[in-house]
C-alpha cells in the first residue's frame, strides 16, 4: 500500500487567503461573540455566560426595543421584497427588450444610484422630503396633491416605510442588473422553440424566461435578506442613533451602534452590543440556512 | 556607499526627532467644530504667544459622535492629550477608567466656585478631573423687527407669552417659533429644560428629585409636559420633520419670529441674521415671580493620563483656567460663558443680556444630567422621547411623567 503524499502546494496556495480573512473575518466575529459573554463590573471585565442574552430577551427595557427593532427590521425586509426586486424584474424584462432604444441609458440610469454613499442618498432625500425647503411638497402643490404632502420622515407611522422606499429606490438597480444578466444568457431558440408552440410575448415570460431566472431570484432574495438584517447607515444618516420619532425606525443595526458607542449620556456597553451583534448574526445564519437548506436545493434547474 | 547614505539618513531622523521632542505638541479633542476658527485664530495663537516651546492643535469631531469617537480613540490609545470635556457621568467614567488625570492639586482650579466644578468630580467632590471652561444659558431669542412690526411687547409671563404667539400666529407673516421634533433633542433641552426650572424651582427641584423626594409624576415635573403640549400649535408646517439646521435657518431667515435657544447659537446668529435679535429668560407663571434659569455647566478640559506631554499639557490647562483665558474666550466664543469667579467683561450685546439674567435669577442645571442617567433606560434619552411625545399630542402629559418615573424606578433606588 502506497501512502498519500500530502500535495503542499494546496495548503501553500490556500494559505494567504486563509490567513487574511482569518485575520479580518473569522476572529473578529468569534470575538464579538466571545465579548457577549462578558459583563464590566468596577472597571474588571467578568464572565456570565449567557446572562447578556437572557436581558436582552427577557428583560422588559431590553427586549421591548429588540422586538421592535426586530419587526421594523423585518417591515425593512418586507417592502424591500414587495417593491424592490419585483421593479427589478421588470426593469430587467424591458431593459432585455431587443427593440428598445437608448437601453443603455437607463441601464445606467438606474444603476447610478446604487454606487451613491448612503450620506448622500439620506441627505439629498432628506432634502427633498423636507416640509420647508423640499421639492416633494412644492411638485405636489403643482398638480394641485398639496393635501397629500405629510411630513413622512417625522410621522411614526409613515417614517420606517419612507425610509424603505428610499432604499428601494438606491439598490433597485441591483436586483436588475442581476436579472438583466439572467435574461441575457437564455438561448434564443428555446424562445424560438417556445414560439412554434404558440407561446409568444407576456405568456412567453411568464411560462419560459421567469422558470428560468428562478435561481438569481432566490440569490437576490437572500443578498436582500442580509443586507436589510445588517442595515445601519441610511437609518443612522438620516434619523440619527435615536432612530426617532420615538423609535419607529429604529432597526437592529442602529439598536446595536447605540448600546454598543453609548448615545449622548448614555454610555457605551460593548458586552450587551455584542450581544445585539450575536443576535444579528443568528437572525442572519438562520435565514441563509433555511434558504440554502430548504429552497435552493429543491429548485429546479433547467440544462440550457 | 549606500550604508553611508542610510546612516545619513538615520542621523537625519535622529536630528529630527530631537529638535521635536523639545517642541511639545498638544492636540486637543473636541466636539465643538463650530469654533474650529476660532480656536485656531484666537485661542491657540494668544497661549503659544505665551509660552514658546508648545505647540497646540484643535482637532474637533462631529458633535454626535463625539463621545463614540472619543471613546474609541481612548480606548486604542490614539486620542489627543487634552480631552474636552462633556458634563457629568460621560467624563466621570473616562475618570473611572483611568483616562482622565485628577487636576484637584492644579493650582489654577482654585478660580472655580464648587458649582463650577461639580460636573467634572467624584460623587465625593474628592477628586476633580476637567478645568470647567463655560456653561450655556437657556432661553428664547426673538426677531426685534418682527415684535417691532407686530407691535409685541416682550413676554414674562406664561399668559403674555401665549398671548404673543397668538397674535404672531393671527397675522401671519412670521412663523411664530422655530423649532422642529425630528431630531428629538430640541425638544427636551430647549424644550422641557428650557421652561421647567421655572416649575421644580430650579435647584431646590433638581435636588429634591436625586434624592428621590419628588418624582417625575408630581405636578412640577408634569407641568412643562402641559405646556410644551400647547407648543405644538405655534411651530411650523411640517415641523414633525423640521430638523435642527432647519430650524436654525428658519429663524436666520427672518421667517419664524421666536427661537427656543441655547446660548450657543449666538456665534452662529450674529453671522447669518441680518435683523437685530434681542432675548427673553423663559416666562415665569406668574408676574413677580422668582425666575429660574438653566445655566448649564456645558464645557471642561481635562489631561489624557497616556499624554506624553503632561507638563505641558498641564501650562496649558493651568492658562485656560485663567481670566485671560476667560476673557479671550467669552469673547471670541460669544454664549459659551466663562466660569471662572473672575467676572468677564462680555462685548456682545446679546451675550451680554443673557449672562445678564445671572444676576436677576436663580441659576440650575439640566435636571437628567447629574446622576440621573447612569441607567437603563436613560433618562436624558427618555426625556427627548417624551418632550417631542408631548409636542406632538401623541400622549398625555400624566402619562409621560409616569412612563419616566417608571423607568428610573427600575433601577435608581432612592426612587423605589
């Protein structure tokens, strides 16, 4: 019997990615989650297990502004999946139009937003919603909606959905260069095929393209799902760490930036954001798990 | 050939390095940007007139994240050697820490009365960590040509007040006051604290509620919540949205007529507003009533304990507690007044009206600034949630005593 020679090579070729992103990924995480298990007591960092977790889902203060940054986080999610990547389909579908002109254009158009920093997306928006100097109210006033005009930003029940849309309106060109791209790669004469049998124009996209760009679907889908659960910046930029009015905007990422840097006169607690961080990050794994787990695998795939 | 050039080089380094060290640099951390100019131009040029040798960098970050920033410098060990100072708890953990040195034996600390000094000490007063540099008066600043125009007479009480507003509101070219709840702050600094000490008695109040003698639930504490309610009325369009700069700009503008302030707005308004502004101390409920006034200890400086310049940093600090300091401040930073028992001769007239009130009123402090918001929830936190609460209408004024009252009760346990 021959013993296998270990191939060094894999291991030499493997290592620097390994270590770099061990260095800037892997332990910095197990470290936050480490930091979660601690608590400061006089100036001395001691261990209590789970006790950071059991305050912040059972102790009313606590959990009360977890579970409502957790719901927004969620309504975040919600209309992200309802507005965003349904518009991005359909953007793509036209875009993939062969006869459409200046296709270009809007490609670019569209996608411009998404390479803006979230400082710039939040402070222009700001602006435009603004009740005294924006745009918004004054181009309602012209075609006589002045009445629909609301201070959305500063409403509790109007704000978290402003913001949503806000952020739609920056990333939709993700989810249609995705598609776009999906689009472009189905063979011509699968349509032509479908087109002998009868299938032409709308039922052509419902029947042949959308079965086929099914898996960049489910990819947007979960690329929206952990961007959305990190969120942080558009909110903070905008509403500030308060994440006002009275928190209805208030979303894991900015509940985290708060306990963790203190805000105002309350003081930084790196042990219980830590524990917020440790919360995200399960949100996060279990619903990459039940995608991959549980819809990736049982979807379809076609050999083109 | 090349060994000798390197060690040319290191020769050089060696050189430079010893000309620098003689030459102390100071950085200062602060969250005051709006005086970056003023600091460079004024401040820093008249200390290092004084004493050759140190040299002094102001360098500021946004006043947000300033305690975020700053905490995180200090914990890395990359933060400035003089540290601004925040009031109370903030910098009274940086103490505990180990970041701040205690200055009880400076010499200079003796130009400070004990009020002055006891938003940078010990529970104790055992130890004090930051040079007091200057506190911000609250009031209200209004447009002298609007209240001209509108033949206003300026309001000391509450009914006049309300009486002004209204009629500002009937004629209807200026928005009656600025200020705006989507940054939340407003609302309970220039808002709740702005107008309470007139109701809790300013010191005998804030006193009373450390101790746990009375409660957020009893009327004097309730009542600014009643009238803030009322406010809601007199703001702006849209002003669920209105930010801070926005409110600022509105009254800069000439469009709205009052302005809830600070005193640290008046740097700012004496260079955007083109109208003469005058001020009034918030309206007393009754006429002939002791006025109180919130004359908040707003500014120290402490030492960083890993500077490597702690005598020269502690010149320094020993010239800001100074009277030439005091008066070079004062003046070039015109509503951040200096605490020192020196009195300051101040040249702008609207600077100089407010201190003025010092001597007709008693003088407090934010009632959730000392002791108050060391737990959770957070008082101070709370108190923004509530105040922008009750401008909105969205609760009553009973009930948002009782919903602070309860979340200090959970943890202060003089009130349990």
């Amino acid at each position: 019997m021959q013993t296998r020679r270990i191939r060094w090579h894999i291991v030499v070729f493997l290592a620097p990615a390994v270590l770099v992103y061990t260095a800037v990924m892997i332990f910095p995480l197990f470290n936050t989650l480490r930091l979660a298990l601690f608590t400061e007591v006089d100036q001395t960092r001691i261990y209590v297990g789970l006790q950071n977790f059991r305050t912040l889902f059972f102790d009313p203060i606590w959990s009360e502004q977890f579970w409502n940054a957790l719901g927004n986080n969620f309504w975040f999610f919600l209309i992200h999946m309802l507005v965003q990547n349904p518009i991005g389909i359909a953007l793509a579908a036209l875009l993939s139009h062969p006869r459409l002109r200046f296709a270009a254009l809007y490609r670019s158009a569209i996608f411009i937003p998404t390479i803006l920093s979230f400082v710039i997306v939040g402070f222009a928006w700001k602006l435009i919603l603004s009740p005294l100097w924006g745009i918004a109210p004054s181009m309602l006033d012209a075609v006589g909606l002045k009445s629909l005009f609301a201070p959305w930003l500063g409403k509790e029940e109007y704000a978290l959905t402003t913001l949503a849309l806000v952020s739609v309106w920056q990333f939709v060109g993700i989810p249609m260069m995705l598609i776009y791209a999906a689009l472009l790669s189905i063979p011509e004469e699968i349509l032509e095929a479908g087109e002998i049998d009868g299938i032409t124009g709308a039922s052509a996209f419902w029947k042949i393209k959308l079965p086929l760009i099914l898996p960049s679907i489910g990819i947007i889908s979960i690329l929206t799902f952990v961007g959305n659960f990190n969120a942080f910046d558009l909110i903070y930029v905008s509403q500030g760490a308060l994440a006002g009015p009275d928190f209805s905007t208030d979303i894991l990422g900015t509940f985290m930036y708060r306990t963790f840097f203190g805000f105002q006169l309350q003081l930084g607690d790196p042990h219980m954001g830590s524990a917020i961080a440790g919360a995200m990050f399960a949100i996060i794994l279990v619903g990459v798990c039940i995608y991959l787990f549980g819809i990736q695998t049982r979807m379809r795939r076609y050999q083109l | 050939m090349k060994r000798k050039v390197l060690s040319l080089a290191l020769m050089g380094t060696a050189l430079a390095t010893s000309a620098y060290a003689q030459e102390a640099t100071l950085t200062i951390e602060s969250w005051r940007n709006d005086d970056l100019a003023l600091w460079q131009e004024k401040i820093i040029p008249a200390f290092e007139a004084a004493n050759p040798g140190i040299k002094v960098v102001f360098s500021p970050s946004a006043p947000a994240e300033y305690n975020a920033v700053l905490n995180s410098k200090l914990e890395a060990g990359s933060a400035g050697d003089l540290i601004t100072c925040r009031p109370f708890d903030a910098s009274l953990a940086l103490y505990e820490a180990g970041h701040l040195t205690d200055l009880s034996d400076l010499e200079a600390m003796g130009n400070f009365s004990d009020v002055a000094k006891s938003a940078w000490q010990t529970d104790d007063a055992s130890a004090s960590f930051c040079v007091p540099m200057a506190s911000v008066i609250h009031g209200f600043i209004y447009n002298k040509d609007a209240f001209n125009e509108l033949g206003i007479e300026v309001p000391t009480t509450e009914a006049e007040f309300f009486a002004a507003l209204d009629k500002i509101k009937e004629d209807g070219t200026y928005i009656p006051m600025a200020m705006g709840t989507n940054d939340q702050w407003e609302a309970a600094t220039m808002g709740y604290n702005n107008i309470g000490p007139n109701y809790w008695k300013g010191e005998e109040g804030r006193l009373a509620l450390i101790k746990g003698e009375q409660k957020l639930t009893d009327p004097q504490w309730v009542a600014p919540y009643a009238t803030l309610a009322k406010w809601g009325a007199y703001l702006g369009d849209g002003f669920e949205a209105q930010t801070y700069p926005d409110s600022q700009n509105l009254f800069t503008l000439g469009r709205a007529a009052i302005y809830p302030a600070g005193s640290w707005e008046i740097a700012g308004f004496n260079t955007q507003a083109d109208f003469e502004m005058g001020a009034f101390k918030p309206p007393v409920q009754n006429a002939g009533d002791t006025c109180y006034i919130s004359d908040h200890t707003d500014i120290g400086i402490g030492l960083n304990t890993a500077s490597e310049n702690q005598e020269a940093a502690r010149t320094f600090l020993s010239w800001v507690a100074s009277p030439e300091f005091a008066s070079i401040f004062g003046n070039a930073v015109p509503g951040f007044f200096p605490l020192s028992n020196t009195p300051v001769e101040l040249e702008d007239p609207l600077a100089k009206e407010i201190v003025g009130w010092r001597d007709e009123c008693e003088s407090t402090i934010r009632s959730t600034y000392q002791i108050l918001s060391r737990g959770t929830p957070n008082l101070e936190n709370e108190t923004w949630g509530a105040s922008v609460a009750a401008i909105k209408g969205t609760e009553s004024p009973e009930a948002l005593g009782q919903q602070l009252q309860d979340g200090l009760a959970t943890w202060y346990a003089p009130h349990q």
